[in-house]
C-alpha cells in the first residue's frame, strides 16, 4: 500500500492560507470522502459536514434496510415478511 504524507501546504496567492498548513490528516479526508474533499479548506470541510448531517437526518428505517428487490425479511420460520 501506498502511503500519502499527513500535510498539505495550500499555496493560492490569493487566499489567506499562503504557504501555511491547512489541514494536518489529508490522506484520511481523500479516504473518507474522496476528491469531494478538495480544497481541504475549513469551508470544505464544513460544506462536507453538513452534507453528511443531512444525509444521516435524512434516512429512514426502510433506507437501511431495504436493497434492490430485496425489500422483505425473512422471519425465523423461513417465511418473507
């Protein structure tokens, strides 16, 4: 496996971050959300957040439980219910 290195330096002349560290664990924001992360400013950040608390407010019983065409449990008898 290969490993990424923690930092990322944000070097945008016109931003406020020049040069300074703007989030010290970049490789576990790439893991946990993919390039959806990038810029990795604290904006993003936030902007991820609240999609993530939206998504969760979002979700229902038969969301989590319910697959494609399987949208049944089977009972301890072996029956669909």
């Amino acid at each position: 496996m290969c490993e990424v290195g923690p930092l990322l330096r944000a070097k945008k002349k016109d931003s406020n971050f020049d040069g300074k560290t703007v989030n010290s664990n970049v490789a576990e924001l790439v893991e946990e959300h993919g390039i959806q992360a990038y810029p990795f400013t604290p904006e993003k950040l936030e902007e991820i957040a609240e999609i993530e608390r939206k998504r969760l407010e979002s979700l229902t019983l038969e969301s989590l439980l319910v697959s494609g065409e399987r949208d049944f449990f089977i009972g301890k008898d072996g029956i669909k219910v």
